[in-house]
C-alpha cells in the first residue's frame, strides 16, 4: 500500500546539515503492526511525518497505492492526511476546554461532515475505545492513559486505512502501556495498519514487524516469528502483584550496611522488586526501571524487567508525566512514586520500602506522609511528593534504617 524509494531528508540551521533520511526504502503492507525502533536521532519521527504527509521529502518518492507523491498538490496532501492516516502523538494534543466528545469531532469537522454524522461516528469511535460513558468529560478531569484513549479515537474517527503512532505509550505508566498494546492489537486484528514508532524495545514483541533505524538507515527489517499478546502481558502483570506484599528496594545508602541489609531480610513479602537498579545481595523478582542513566539495553539481568515506555537514553532521565503528578525531576523518589502507582494498579496489598535514604527530596515527603523522617529541599515539592504516596493508595512501611538513626 505504501512504498518509500530512496527517500532522503536533511535539514539545515545555517551551515549546520543534520542528514535525517539517507535513501530509506520500504515496502510498508496492508494490514502490518509495524514498530518503528531506534535511539533518539536515528530518524523515526521524520520517517513517521514523511509517511503521514506532515513533511516532505528531499528526494526519493512515497507511493500511495500506486501512485507516486511527486506532483501531489497541497489538496492532494489535505485529503491523504483526512482520509487515509489517523495520528496519535505522545502529547494528546487535546483541546482542554473542548469535552471528550468535541475533542474528537474537531477531526471530522476538518474533514467536511455534518453535525449529526461527526456526533455519530465521534461517540461510536469512543465506545470503540471504551470510553463510551465519558463523552463530556474534559481532559482535565482524566487520566493520562484515558487522553489517550481519546486521541486514539480522534484518530479512528475518519475510519483512517493507516494508524501513525509516534511514542503513543511514551507518558503512560507500564500498565497502561500494556492497555494501550491491547487496543493497538485489536486494531490490528480488524485489518488496520499501523506504524508505532518508539525507544522502547520492549514494544517489538508485541507488533508483526520491527523495523530498526540508526543514523537515518535502516539497519534491520524482520517480521516477528512470534507476537506475544498485550492482553496475556497485562493479565500477568495483574496477577504478579494482586493482594501481594511487595517489597520494594530503590537505591539507598542503607542497603550498604549490615542493619540495611538486614531489615530487608527480615522483611516478610511475596514479591520483592528493585527500582531503577539490581541489588547484589538479595535476587528480586522483578527490576522495575524508568532511569535510563540506570538501565543498560546490553545487559544481562537475573529477573524480569518491568521498564516504563517514557525511558529516553538522550536526556539520561524518566520524563515524568505520570497519571498528572506534576513532578519533573528525575530525581526525589518519583521512581517509587511510579512503582507505588503501578502496584495499586495491579491490586498490591501493601508496600515494604526499602532504600531511597539517598533520595533527599523524597525523604522529606515520606515525614509528611508519617513514614520517615529526613530534610528536604522546599515544603512545596515535599507536599507533592507525599501527597502522590498517599494518592498511591497502598499502606507503605520504610523498613530501612535512616541516616539520622544510623548516625
């Protein structure tokens, strides 16, 4: 249906040429789950813009059932983008005071369809996403992995043959990625396409074909031998931690002495998961990672990986967008923060947290939440942090010793 030949891209800021397409070919099918894979600067975006006609190619040429791009008008491009892609971005780019239900009728309002129809085909492709019972709510008043949800609709709204996804799981939490990769998969299964682009390479066991790039050149294209089901993922997550005690370990001074270590193993739980690293003296049933300065692609590890979607080896940090905590630094425990949200989600019973003595803005939260004491760094930072443990929804207990009770 859609076939690059040659295409090439370079953009120029003064005498600066950044080469972002160098002759990509591709032969892109009907009815594919295309990943499109690689780190950040390898060209993927670009790719996904060249295809859904938000950018223009230097040379080469984009065939659209047959037909080739090259003397495509400005009307030509108008109608391919309404008529034939659907585009879901990381940002949702949802109009806040606009409800659900206008959110996605703005798309076929563009597109030239009466009233009565776009109320029609906006409230069907909601109930497509499950989202039938929400159509006026606004944005504000939802969660990340429901805006989502909408744009997801929004793009569905058209009927659209091709689905472009550019990081569409990359604010949401492990969980509601998983959500997401269900929906995408049953997309899928009705005969859409679909070109997901992403850093996480975790997505490629869910998608038919995996497309890597570096450098602006396809450097591998194989289909999937064996596509694991998003829904059997998810379904496993639930069950690893439902009505569980978790014990969580994150990064801490405490671990290193010989009280630290022994609290943790004294600790009576059913799951122990590490945060953001692996600890070498106690093997945890899962590693839980959002930091990518802590998280090696290369490595060996001894125990499953839960990684968040929102890993970005170019800033060396989480981008933090976590069902709206508004906390954006790396650092102050919103690692724990995540995990802690995460296993509410997946019906934990309780925490047991240890670690994270080093976090010092997080430490502060945990007093506030009568959990710990420590100093921080600013009451109001503190309120948010402790204010997202409590949101979390799950009792927490600290059962390592802190640094004023090991001074």
């Amino acid at each position: 249906m859609l076939k690059l030949k040659q295409i090439n891209k370079e953009y120029k800021t003064g005498e600066l040429v950044q080469h972002a397409l160098n002759n990509v070919s591709l032969n892109l099918r009907d009815s594919e789950f295309v990943a499109i894979l690689g780190p950040s600067g390898s060209g993927k975006t670009t790719l996904l813009n060249i295809i859904g006609g938000l950018d223009r190619y230097d040379s080469g040429d984009l065939v659209i059932n047959g037909i080739s791009t090259k003397k495509y008008t400005d009307r030509d491009w108008d109608s391919y983008r309404n008529h034939t892609i659907g585009f879901v971005f990381q940002s949702y780019n949802l109009i806040p005071h606009q409800t659900v239900l206008g959110n996605v009728e703005l798309a076929l309002t563009i597109s030239g369809v009466s009233k009565a129809e776009r109320r029609r085909r906006a409230a069907a492709a909601l109930e497509q996403v499950g989202l039938g019972n929400q159509l006026h709510k606004h944005p504000g008043e939802m969660s990340g992995g429901q805006m989502q949800r909408v744009a997801i609709a929004r793009a569905l709204a058209n009927d659209p043959a091709v689905i472009l996804a550019d990081e569409a799981t990359g604010n949401l939490d492990t969980r509601t990625s998983f959500e997401i990769l269900v929906l995408f998969q049953k997309l899928h299964a009705e005969g859409r396409t679909l070109i997901f682009v992403t850093h996480n390479p975790e997505i490629a066991q869910y998608s038919s074909r995996n497309i890597r790039l570096r450098d602006g050149h396809v450097v591998e294209d194989t289909i999937n031998p064996q596509i694991l089901s998003a829904a059997a993922a998810l379904a496993a997550l639930q069950a690893a931690f439902a009505g569980k005690t978790v014990r969580v370990l994150a990064p801490g001074a405490s671990l290193a002495t010989e009280a630290g270590r022994a609290a943790v193993a004294a600790a009576q739980a059913d799951v122990t998961v590490s945060a953001n690293f692996v600890p070498e003296f106690v093997k945890p049933d899962y590693a839980f990672f959002t930091n990518a300065k802590r998280f090696d692609e290369d490595a060996a590890y001894p125990c499953p990986l839960i990684l968040t979607s929102n890993l970005r080896a170019d800033k060396g940090a989480a981008v933090v967008n976590y069902d709206r905590l508004s906390a954006t630094d790396a650092q102050g425990g919103n690692s724990v923060l995540m995990l802690l949200r995460l296993l509410r989600l997946c019906g934990a019973a309780k925490v047991l947290l240890a670690g994270a003595d080093g976090y010092k803005a997080g430490m502060a939260a945990y007093a506030d939440a009568g959990l710990h004491t420590h100093t921080g760094r600013g009451a109001a930072y503190n309120a948010q942090m402790a204010g997202a443990i409590r949101a979390a929804g799950l009792p927490v207990a600290f059962i390592t010793p802190s640094e004023y009770e090991r001074a």
